[in-house]
C-alpha cells in the first residue's frame, strides 16, 4: 500500500503536469496554431505530450472553466469563439468585478503588491516599444490579475480568471497593431488611483479603464462590418 507521503508526490506530480499542459495548449490557442472551432483531441494531444489522456482531460476541463474551450457531449472539446455579444457581456462583468476588487484590495496594498504593479507596468511598456503585442497582453493581464489577487477573495479570483478567454481574444484581434504605448500608459491612472488609498477612487477609475476597453471592442467590430459591407457593395458593382 502506498504511503501518504508517496500519494502526495504522485498527486503534486499530476497538478503540475496538468499546469504544464493546460499553460501550453492556452499558448497555442493565442499564438494561433489552434482555431476557433477547431477540435482538441485527447489522444492526439497524449499523443503530442508524451502523456496518459487523463492529465489532458484534466486540462481541458480547467480550460472550458476558463471559457478558451467548449465540450460537445459525444463529439470532444473544440476551441471556443466569442461573438461580439459574448465579448460585451464578459467585459461588463468584468468591469463590475475589477471594481469590486478594487475597492477590496485597497487594505492589502503592501510594498510587495506595488512593486509588483510597478515591475508589469515596465514590463508593459517595454513590450509596447518593441510592439509585441503577445507579451504586452500577458503582463497587461498580470497587472490586472495582481489587483484581483491583492483583494483576498477566492471565490472573486476564480471567477475572474473565468473571464481570460475573452480578454486573450480581445488582444489577439484588437490590441495587435494599436498603439500599446498609449495603452500602456493608461494604466498609470490605475496606479496613481491605488496611491491615493481611496476605494472609491480605485473602484471608479478600474471600471472606466474596462469601460474605455467596451468602447473600443464595438468600435472595432463595428469597423469590421461596415469594411465588410463595403466589400460586398463592391463585388456586387463588378460586371
């Protein structure tokens, strides 16, 4: 019989395998090598992984808790897509929880918390000059993960983490090719809001900066269907 000791390792073992693997295919649905629509395969995956399927299945499930896939009895787990609807509800809700995270961490802000903000805001902007979007989005991300996690409250930070397909999918169409400097900066009105210690404060001024991301998101897709409109208008024109 295995000792408790022998069960903890193997059990440690699995988690970060897990980790590991969910980490990875969350990398390749960014990155784009996995498609919106496109099917994860277990055994395929086992295959590419050098793994049993169960850690795959482990991390497919993490994964549709955290919205980057979906899983269709009988058929497996297939990338998700968000529509525009999907995209303005899940930044709502976003906006209204970086609120309340807001004014909840506002106790807990040590010397740690904003060193860390400190060290992801030049991280940010260090990436935002050498425009790689993709490493601009993840420290923008952890900027904003910290605050969440700053406020203390497990069942808030599970449920935030719940929102980051949408906001992968938010930098992966809309933060490539804009002006990440600028973006950058905006968050040094976060930064100032948190010094002040006021959670009123802190709580308006992280809805307005999602609020300002929900404006850019319909801007952006309404762009998308007028171009798409006038293509259209355009091949019907052609002899």
């Amino acid at each position: 019989m295995a000792s408790d000791n022998t069960v903890n390792k193997r059990s440690a073992t699995r988690y970060v395998l897990r980790e590991d693997i969910k980490e990875h295919l969350i990398d390749a649905i960014l990155r784009g090598r996995y498609k919106p629509g496109d099917r994860l395969a277990e055994a395929k995956l086992a295959r590419e992984f050098g793994v049993s399927q169960s850690p795959i299945r482990e991390a497919l499930r993490d994964l549709e808790m955290m919205s980057f896939v979906k899983s269709v009895p009988f058929s497996g787990s297939f990338v998700r897509d968000l529509s525009l609807k999907d995209m303005l509800d899940t930044y709502a809700v976003r906006a209204w929880m970086e609120a309340m995270a807001g004014r909840l961490a506002t106790p807990n802000l040590t010397e740690d918390v904003f060193a860390r903000l400190e060290m992801l805001m030049e991280r940010m902007m260090s990436h935002a000059q050498k425009e790689d979007s993709h490493e601009f989005a993840k420290a923008d991300f952890a900027f904003h993960q910290t605050i969440v996690a700053a406020a203390g409250n497990n069942t808030l930070i599970r449920l935030y983490d719940m929102l980051q397909f949408a906001y992968w999918t938010y930098a992966s169409t809309i933060l490539t090719g804009y002006n990440l400097v600028f973006q950058a900066r905006r968050h040094y009105k976060i930064l100032d809001a948190l010094n002040t210690g006021d959670p009123d404060l802190i709580a308006k001024t992280l809805q307005e900066h999602i609020e300002e991301l929900i404006d850019r998101i319909t801007a952006h897709y309404s762009e998308g269907q007028a171009q798409s409109e006038d293509d259209s208008a355009a091949k019907a024109d052609k002899p």
